[in-house]
C-alpha cells in the first residue's frame, strides 16, 4: 500500500484519542468538529481500517488505530523537534534554556559558562535554578529543565547523562589547628575532631555520611551548615575541620587562610556532569551549553579536577 500520510489527518486523530472527544479536538486544532470527522472518515478510507469506535459521545481506539496512534505521535514529534531546531538554527537561539545546578556550583562555575553563553547566544534567556541535584533531576524528568548540571548519584541510569569530570572533597582547617603543617596533632585521631559538612538532603552530604559511617566509632556528630561559603568561615575560625570542593576551596588554600590536610585513605570521590532528558537528544542551544560545561571543567587547575575522557 503506497500511502503518504496528511498531517492534519494524523493531529487530526492523535487529538481525538487523547481528548477522547471530537468537539474538544476540533477546539484544540482551532478547526471545526465536522472538518475533524472528515478528516477521520478520510483517513479510515485511506487505510482500509476502522481506527475509532464510535458510541454516542464515547470514543475508543481499535486494535488498528492503536497501532497507528503510537506510529503517529512518534512521527509528529519528531517534526515538531526539526522545527524547533530549524528555528534555533534560523534566529541563533532566541528561545529559553532552563538550567539546574548545585548551588556550589552556580557560586563558581557557571557564572563563566554563562558570560561565554551570552557571548554566543545574546538573544537567548538562560533561567538557572539552584537545587540538589536529586532535586533538579526529577524538575528535568517533569520537562520543568532542559539541562542539570550536577553530581551523578549512585546508581542512575546511563541515559541521557554526559560525564565530565571527578574530584575529591577536601579536607581543610585554618593554619593553626594542629592538622596543619607543623601542628602536632594526629590526623589518625578522629574522635575530638569536629567535622563541618554541607547540608543534609544532598548528593555531598549521603558521600559525607557514609565515609563517617565507615568510621562511626570514631568520628563525633558532625556540624552541618548549609552553605559552603560558611562551612570555610568556620575553618578558618579554627572551629573544625570543613570538608569542601577542592574547587570551591581553591582560592583559600592558595592564599593560605585554608591549609588543605590528608587523612590517610583515598577520601571522598564524587563524578559531576550534565543531564539531558533521555527521550529526546539535545537541541542546538543546549549542545552548545553542554560544550561551554566541558571547556570549563576541562580548564580547572589541575589536581583539583580530573576531566572524564
């Protein structure tokens, strides 16, 4: 059967089915109920086929037309995905991007990713939101995100991720706790020290909580803040030992006002890349901000970061 499909025909029918209802389609296609039921009627002839049951004001799929409706959608949206790139294409990104990420994260990295965005797309409207990743994993599995930035968590799915890089919490106290250099404290004993760690219901946080629970008879209840800017305040008081991004520390160390300490085991490992919804391949706009994400991580000191290949 050599059968070209009529577009208006199969929005004609995915509308029905899922309105379950030939007025409500037609309002929903802005046309009228009888231009939909020709539409129908014309289709069934064309294919030989009953797609509809019709009882009263009751619609129901056939055996057929359930086949055709799964065809139907996936054809339609595939064509409303070519247009929405060929409109990205054609005016360079005047749409919107919706960003998740960590708020470490937007503290220091994705102010640069932004300016180097903006510098491409100027006409384009990035919204960030700051969340956990857990958080902003299930705004992008309810479409509310295009894109998350973020830490994998333990076990998730492969699907629609990009690895980008691995780092190691650091540990780091002010210069005169005994851990530091010249101190002569023993980094071997855990059980006065007063650990200071990111707030709870975060990826960081459960890394966090099972390394102290590996250690559990030797480590006290830590303190938990939920801000890294404050966690490195209370370091540099010499109110404990704060564990931070060694990137988020960076600058500190650097200067000396943080001394970063080993204690004698591989430490914390965390994986970070970006998320995309795993129905659908990223648009233009977003490979590009995916692209930015990697150059940024790619140009972190190194021993701070290390790029996933």
């Amino acid at each position: 059967m050599d059968w070209v499909p009529d577009l208006r025909q199969l929005r004609a029918f995915v509308a029905v089915v899922e309105e379950e209802s030939f007025t409500m389609a037609a309002r929903r296609l802005f046309v009228t109920q009888s231009a939909v039921s020709h539409s129908l009627r014309a289709l069934e002839e064309q294919l030989d086929c009953k797609l509809l049951d019709r009882a009263g004001k009751r619609v129901a799929v056939t055996v057929e037309g359930e086949l055709l409706l799964k065809r139907s959608k996936l054809v339609l949206q595939e064509l409303e995905r070519a247009s929405r790139d060929l409109d990205g294409l054609r005016r360079w990104g005047q749409t919107r991007i919706r960003i998740g990420a960590p708020h470490t994260l937007c503290h220091f990295v994705v102010p640069s990713v932004l300016r180097e965005f903006r510098d491409c797309f100027p006409r384009c409207e990035p919204v960030i939101e700051a969340a956990d990743t857990t958080i902003l994993l299930d705004r992008l599995s309810n479409a509310e995100l295009d894109l998350v930035v973020g830490l994998k968590p333990r076990g998730r799915s492969a699907d629609g991720y990009r690895p980008m890089f691995k780092d190691k919490l650091s540990f780091v106290v002010s210069p005169f706790h005994p851990w530091a250099p010249g101190g002569e404290g023993n980094r071997d004993d855990l059980e006065d020290q007063q650990f200071i760690i990111y707030a709870k219901a975060s990826e960081t946080y459960r890394l966090i909580e099972e390394w102290m629970g590996d250690r559990a008879h030797r480590v006290k209840k830590p303190l938990v803040l939920g801000d890294m800017q404050a966690i490195k305040e209370m370091a540099k008081l010499g109110i404990g030992i704060g564990i931070v991004a060694p990137w988020a520390a960076a600058r500190e160390i650097d200067e000396g006002s943080l001394i970063a300490v080993e204690i004698g085991d591989n430490g914390i490992s965390r994986e970070w890349g970006v998320f995309h919804s795993p129905k659908k391949d990223p648009s233009l706009v977003e490979e590009a901000f995916i692209g930015l994400c990697e150059m940024a991580f790619a140009a972190m000191p190194p021993g701070i970061a290390e790029p996933i290949c």
